[in-house]
C-alpha cells in the first residue's frame, strides 16, 4: 500500500530536480536558433519525444507486462546512452541523420525516467507527493542561478550542456530505479486483480479522459511556446533564475494556505505567462537599452509561468495514476504523449511566428497578444467547470447527476443469473440505487460501497489515497443524505435493499 512507500520522497525529490535540471539543460541546448546547422535540433527533440511516449503508451495498452520487466529500464539507459553518443557525435560531425537517430535513442530513455518516477511519485500519499514536486522545482532554479552562467562562461557550451543533461539524467533513474520498479509490480496487481473480479465498468467519479488529455495538450502548447520564446528567439536577454526561483517558493508558499493547492499552481503559472506574453509588445517600442531589460523581464515571466504548468502537470499524473492503480501506466503515458505533442505545437507556432518577422516585425507580438488571448479564453471557458483539484481527487464527474445517470444505468442493465451475481455485485447494486435516491455524489457512492462492506474509515482513507478528515466529511454526508446515523445502520440499509429483492 502507499505507506510501503513513505521512505521515499526524498529519492523522488533528487530524481524530479534532477529532470527539471536536465529539461533546461536540452532547452538551452537544442532549442537556440543561432547558427545554421543546430536550428532544427529543438523540433527533432520535441519530435523525438512525442514518438518515444507513443511507443510507450502503446505498449502499456497493449503489452503492458513488457514494461513490468526488469529488461524495460536496461533497455531505456541503453537507449539513452547510444542517444546521447550519437547526439555529440551528430553534432561533432554536422550529421543530420546521426542527430536525428540520436535524440529518438535519447527521448526513449528520458520517457522511461519520467515514467518510473511518475510511478514512484504516484505511490506516495498525496500529503507527501506534492512536495516533493514543488521542493524540486525550487531547488533546481536556485541552482541554476549559480550553475546555468558557469556553464555559459564553458567553451563548447553546448557540449558542457549535454554533459548537464546526461548527468541529471543517470542521478534521476538512479534515484526511482527500484521506487519505480516497485510501483510497477503494484500496478500489475492491481490490473491482475481488476481482471479477476472482471470489473470493467468505469467508475463514476473518473474524470473524463477527454477533457484531461485537452488540459494537458494545452499546458503543453503554453510550455513549448515559451520555450521558443525564451530560449530561442530572444536568448541574448537570459532568464533570471533566482527570479523563477522566487516564484517557485510563492507557489509553494501560497499553496500551503488553499483549499485547492494544485488549482492555486495553475492559476499562479497563468498569471505569470499572461503578464509575460502582454510584455512582449512593448519590447518593439523601446530603445536598444530598454529592450534589453524589458526582454529579461518577459522572459522571466514566460520561464517561470511555464515551470509551474511542468510542476502541475508532474501533479495531476502522478495523482490520477494514485487513485487508479491499475491503469496508472496508461494514465502517466497518455498524458505525458499530450504534453509532448503540445510542445511541438507551441515550438511550430514560435518557429512560424518568428519566421513571418521577415515579412512583418509585428507578427511575433501580434501572434503574442492573440496566444495570450487564447490562453485566457481557454481557461475562462474552457476550463469553466473544470478543477484540477477534482481531477486529483479523482471526482472530475463528481455530481448528484452523472452518480444518479450510473445508477439507473446500472438497474437497467440484464441481471445475472440466479447463483452467478456474488454477494459482493448485489451490494454495488444496491447502494447504486441509494446513491440514486439520496443524491450521492461519485466519491460518496464509493464510499458507501466501501461502508456497506463493513471497511473503516482508515482502511478507506489508505484505499482511495485521501486524508481521514475527507473521508470524515464524506461520511457525514452520506449519513445525511441517507438519514443514517451509523455504519451499522447503512449496513442495514444496503441489507434492506438485497431482502426486497
């Protein structure tokens, strides 16, 4: 269970930053457009790793016991290894074939440490999940503050970067190697013990797939276009990195005091890419002085707004996979193949944008403005109705409504046999029907379920990967919905309901 797991947040902090590390050091390594020859090398990356999660996700669905393997994580640092051999060798000797081989092996091996950490992170209870996410992001930032202009001043940079980038990844698949094994193995239960008990049925309270994979397709588009933005077009102004590391700790600091903590991220990172995006109009207007220190401050912006889209998306995987073991691995690598399609995009805006300057200097602030615009449009009417906090709890449907529309589809599906219906399907049955009557929401209904079986509420708690305080609050509601005063007494309920039947 989750507790197996307390030990190891602090492995799962040192792999995240060492990720992040890694992720800015490919930034600043293959997205810079200086230069004929290394200007294509951010889209072959950002191509390479939408292929390397699509080859992943499609084993997961398909073969997911090939990823089960101990092989699997050999094969990923193999695959790294060649990857990033060929990638300096590509570079060494301007082959373009080589390169683009080269970051194909790379991005495979890179998913694969993103995976097994998204799994060890999803093991861990959600009180201890989130921070070490956040703790690794702001670490990260203050040392690069330090780090990022050592490597600079290093003559070849770039190659000084891919040694960055090679080294953070090691110490992060050192650090979730076994943690992400483990999980693993716990997924494969969970699927193994899914299929015994033949329930296929998708529970009411899991959010739509749909909407989470466009919420992670969209931060994936913002973070690709800032990228572009901030390390390639502009990369002469920098990023001030004790700046995004200043926001890192107010994201933390401000999430400590709400009620929906990865919410507040989200809102927090719009606010910053919002304010950085409306800057970038303003840069033209400017003298060559000005521009300089008003470029620096946008690009501060869009940096530290996109870092905390990565924080949230890092969150919400690892989270959603928490609450439903056994398809956490189809969950982590749809949504990461999301994110990694979006950054292509995000990349071929900025490219296209950036481009049309030719023709006009104004398209890249128009396109800007108008991406801000969007930006906004998405999240005021999009995203309307949509909490990342629901998504996270797993209550993405969580309403009297779609819980009434399952229990009606449910009464109305044939019924079993005599001797083939077990106890346990007359007792879901059954509290569907209450749940119906009583308005019960998805995560109350599951609850119930677990009550009429006579579980606990730490039992529960530990279950569902929440903190008794919320199973508190609902069973307090469900006793009141149900007119029921006690356990027992909703025993007796669900018993009533199997008698009159």
């Amino acid at each position: 269970m989750a507790r197996a797991f307390g030990g190891f947040p602090l492995r799962c902090c040192i792999a995240l930053a060492a990720l992040v590390l890694g992720a800015l050091a490919l930034n600043l390594f293959v997205v810079p457009s200086t230069g004929s020859y290394p200007s294509y090398a951010g889209f072959a990356a950002a191509l390479a790793a939408v292929a390397a999660y699509a080859v992943l996700f499609a084993l997961a669905r398909r073969s997911p016991a090939v990823l089960d393997r101990p092989l699997a994580s050999w094969v990923g640092l193999g695959s790294f290894a060649a990857g990033s051999c060929l990638v300096g060798l590509g570079y060494a000797a301007e082959s373009t074939p080589a390169s683009l081989a080269g970051w194909l092996l790379a991005s495979l091996g890179t998913a694969w440490a993103v995976v097994l950490a998204g799994s060890a992170l999803a093991r861990l209870e959600p009180s201890k999940g989130l921070a070490p996410v956040l703790a690794a992001f702001a670490a990260v930032y203050v040392a690069s503050s330090v780090l990022v202009p050592l490597l600079e001043s290093v003559r070849p940079t770039r190659l000084a970067l891919l040694a960055l980038y090679v080294v953070a990844y090691l110490v992060a698949l050192a650090c979730v190697w076994k943690p992400g094994r483990a999980a693993f193995s716990f997924f494969a239960q969970q699927r193994a013990a899914d299929d015994e008990r033949g329930d296929d049925r998708p529970r009411v309270s899991r959010p739509r797939a749909s909407v989470l994979i466009a919420v992670m397709f969209a931060l994936g588009l913002v973070c690709g276009y800032t990228a572009f933005v901030v390390y390639g077009s502009r990369e002469s102004a920098g990023v001030s990195y004790v700046a995004v590391a200043a926001a890192m700790l107010g994201v933390i600091a401000a999430s400590r005091f709400a009620k929906s903590r990865t919410d507040v991220v989200f809102h927090f990172g719009l606010l910053l890419v919002l304010a950085g995006l409306l800057v970038v109009p303003f840069v033209a207007q400017t003298a060559s002085g000005e521009r300089v220190a008003l470029v620096h401050v946008s690009n501060t912006l869009l940096a530290a707004g996109s870092e905390c889209f990565a924080m949230l998306v890092w969150i919400v995987l690892a989270s959603c996979g928490a609450r439903r073991p056994s398809q956490a691995l189809s969950l982590l690598l749809g949504g990461r193949l999301s994110v990694a399609g979006g950054m292509l995009g995000g990349l071929v805006v900025g490219a296209c944008a950036s481009s049309l300057s030719v023709v006009n200097p104004l398209v890249p602030d128009v396109v800007a403005v108008g991406f801000a615009f969007a930006l906004v449009a998405y999240a005021l009417v999009g995203l309307r109705r949509f909490s990342f906090e629901d998504a996270v709890a797993g209550a993405g449907d969580d309403t009297p409504a779609t819980a009434a529309a399952a229990a009606i589809e449910a009464e109305a599906a044939p019924e079993a046999p005599e001797g083939r219906e077990g106890p346990t399907a007359a007792i879901e049955r059954n509290c569907d029907a209450l749940a119906c009557k009583g308005g019960l929401t998805g995560r109350e209904t599951e609850i119930l379920k677990m009550l009429a079986r006579g579980r606990s509420a730490p039992f529960i708690a530990q279950e569902l990967v929440i903190s008794p305080n919320t199973v508190k609050t609902h069973v307090k509601h469900i006793y009141a919905k149900l007119d029921a005063h006690s356990q027992q007494e909703i025993i007796n309920l669900v018993d009533g309901g199997r008698a009159a039947e």
